[in-house]
C-alpha cells in the first residue's frame, strides 16, 4: 500500500508538504504542489481517512440505521438522509437491523467504533438495553419516525394521528360507514397513533367499531393483504384505512382477489406517502408528507446537532421535537359511497 513516504519520495519533497498538500492545511508553493499532485496520480496514492480523523477529531460520516430496508418508507427516508448529509460534506454508513433488537445493538457498537460524528436511527421497536445504549452515547442523536422511551434525544417524526385522523375522517365525508382498520403491531408507538386517530375520527361521528374491524398484523404488503382479507371475509367493509401505504397495497391485492371493485365496492386509504403508491391500479389514496423531504430534516437537524457539539460550548441545547404535519393526498383508490348500490362482496 502506498504511503505519504512514498509519495514524497517521488515527488522529491519532505512528507510534511505532502500532508499540507493533501490536507490544505499551510501554502505550499506552486512548484511543490505540481510535484506533489503528480506524485499522488502516478502512484494512486489515497489518504488515510483513519489517520485524518485522527487528527482532526472528526470522520465526516454518520451512521444510519433503519428497522426494514426493504420497506420503500424506509428506502425513501435513507435516500434524503443521504441527501442532506451529502450537501453537507458528510458520507453515511446505512445499517439495516430487520426489525431485530439485537442486531440494532450490535451495529450501534459498530458505528461507535468507526468513530462516527453523529447517529441517526429508526427504531426497531422497544428494547430497554438499546435505549440504555442510546442514552449513554456521546455522538449527536437523531431518532425518526419512532420515539425512544428514556432516549433524550432529537426526534423527526411525522403526526401519526393527525395522520390517521385525517384519512378516517376523508372516508367518513364520503359517506362510508363500515370502516376496517389494519395496523402494524399494536406495542409500537406508531401504531397506537395511527389506531387512535382513527378510533377519535370514528368516534367524533359517533360511529360504534366493532372488535373485528380493527386486525393487527406488520407493516408490509403481506401483513396489508392478510389482514385485509380477513376483515374481507368477516365484517365486509365499505372502506379500510390501512397503517401505511404498504399495507394499503396488500389490501388492494386482497380485494382483487375476492373480485372486490376498489374504489366502487370498496376505498382504501394508506398513510406514509410512498412513491410507489402513486402507480398501483387503481393509484392509492394515502397521507403524509414526502419522505424524502422528513430524512434530509433529520439529517439537517443531527449536522446542526454535530456544529453545536464541536462549538466547544458547555451548555447543550435541549432536545428538540420536529412533528411534520401530514396532508391529504385523494387518488383513484377511495370514492363516494353509493349505499345501496353496493353489489353482494359474498357472492
């Protein structure tokens, strides 16, 4: 492996220039840098990223670490993370724990090795010894989408409930009625929002929801088409409102299936506002914000965290509370309901 020694070797000049060469750290004459710039390309010299962190205290990365990264929610928000931190200066190193604990643990551990310069994370649900970690990190934190309990920290999240509020009470204005909600598991802070907006909307019109209209399962498009085929073959809804666009999509497949029109004999409704949502048949009808838009936040708000840190400051800021405010997006896959019209789904 190439060395600053061999470089400045060839270049004929002390490794001190070659390292204020490479470092822009003192002028270096005309002369000496053409010497050494030619040297670097001859001998495919690259710096090691180690020895400058070292130096400067710092690695100009960060560590990302999602719960599923085959779920486009999570893609889309890796992606304007990776944005954000790339306008900035900043590399990312992405983890993907599949919904595992444990193994959101151990590349924590990883991460903190690598000396990153700030940590952003995506629960992958309750685990006491992963917020005890957390809580003991001395990097910067930003947690997105799910809260952390005992974890102070940044948080960027979207409004869970408003957001399920507002996709019941669209189907409630089209005259549905019998309404079917399928959620993610109900122990996560993110489900139990989104149920409680939807059981508040229902309740403001009064509206009784029986015990079988609600089915949990996970969020995913299997977890949406097996919990919607069960409230297909049960309560037989007008409209269900799903817990996120992939679930949504699930539902749709599940109603095709059983030769249920969606929107005519059936809406439905899904939240996050994925982008693969808008090309399913017929395209989803859904709440949120864009996901892109909610990872270069977070990556804003753990660079802003990261120049406070290095500020030599003795006073830390309190931790700060970004809720986005979600928005209706009406597509093809939710309509009004036409009551009698509504043809036999047993048949």
């Amino acid at each position: 492996m190439t060395t600053i020694k061999d470089v400045a070797a060839v270049a004929g000049v002390s490794f001190t220039t070659v390292s204020h060469v490479v470092n822009n750290s003192r002028p270096v004459s005309a002369d000496a840098r053409a010497k050494v710039e030619h040297a670097i390309r001859q001998l495919h010299y690259v710096p090691s990223a180690v020895a400058r962190s070292l130096k400067a205290r710092t690695t100009a990365t960060i560590g990302l670490v999602v719960p599923n990264s085959t779920n486009p929610y999570f893609a889309e928000l890796a992606r304007g993370i990776e944005d954000g931190c790339a306008r900035n200066g900043y590399c990312v190193f992405f983890c993907n724990s599949d919904d595992d604990p444990a193994k959101q643990r151990n590349y924590l551990r990883v991460l903190q090795e690598k000396r990153i310069d700030g940590l952003i994370v995506a629960s992958a649900g309750d685990d006491a010894v992963l917020a005890q970690a957390l809580a003991d990190a001395r990097e910067p934190l930003v947690v997105v989408d799910r809260n952390i309990e005992g974890v102070s920290a940044d948080l960027v999240q979207i409004d869970h409930e408003k957001g399920a509020y507002l996709a019941t009470r669209h189907l409630l204005e089209f005259g549905h009625v019998r309404i079917g909600c399928i959620t993610g598991p109900v122990q996560t802070a993110v489900s139990a929002m989104r149920v409680h907006g939807f059981i508040r909307a229902m309740a403001e019109r009064g509206i009784e929801i029986p015990a079988d209209a609600i089915v949990e399962s996970d969020f995913s498009g299997t977890g949406g088409h097996r919990a919607a085929a069960q409230l297909f073959d049960t309560v037989r809804p007008s409209a269900i409102f799903a817990g996120n666009d992939m679930m949504g999509i699930g539902a749709l497949r599940a109603a095709a299936e059983r030769n249920i029109s969606v929107p005519r004999d059936c809406s439905i409704i899904g939240f996050d506002d994925i982008e693969l949502g808008r090309f399913t048949f017929p395209s989803l009808s859904t709440v949120g914000q864009s996901v892109r838009a909610l990872g270069d936040t977070a990556a804003q708000t753990l660079i802003d965290r990261i120049a406070e840190a290095s500020s030599n400051s003795t006073t830390r800021a309190p931790a700060r509370r970004r809720v986005v405010s979600p928005r209706l997006i009406v597509r093809e896959s939710t309509a009004t309901w036409a009551g009698e019209e509504r043809r036999d789904l047993a048949a």
